[in-house]
C-alpha cells in the first residue's frame, strides 16, 4: 500500500534522484545508528569490568596463544 502511494504521488513529484538521495541517506543513518551500537557494545564492558566476566574474542584467544608461542624458548640445533 505505501509502495503503490509512494510511485503514485512522491515519485512523479520528486524524481528518482530525491529517491535515490533518500534510499542512501537512510542507509547512512542505519549504518550509524549501527556502528553506534557496535561501540557501545565493546565499550560497555570495559567500562565495568568488575561487574561482568570478561569476554575474551576469538582473536584475543589466538593473539595470546602466539604470544605464548613466540616466549617459549627454542632449543639449539642438534649436531648429530
């Protein structure tokens, strides 16, 4: 029902290009609407880490791994 409106009275009145102008400004919204959310999201528990675990990420995870890796010491080669 709003499609058939909007063809029938915005569009001959405006153009595609308002509409086009419209469609990538609400996407530009949406896309800072979500990069906001995302940001808190990380930022949150950070803020108070005594009152929630801590969440370790997958890359944390395999950062320290090769961290632990790289501090191993290595063994001289053997002469046989």
């Amino acid at each position: 029902m709003a499609s058939r409106a909007f063809k029938a009275e915005w569009l001959p009145k405006y153009g595609l290009g308002a509409a086009k102008s419209l469609f990538f400004l609400a996407l530009g919204v949406l896309w800072g609407v979500l990069m906001v959310a995302q940001a808190v999201a990380i930022l949150h528990p950070l803020a108070r880490p005594g009152r929630r675990p801590h969440r370790r990420t997958l890359a944390e995870v395999w950062l320290e791994r090769r961290l632990r890796q790289a501090a191993r010491p290595v063994s001289p080669p053997s002469n046989h």
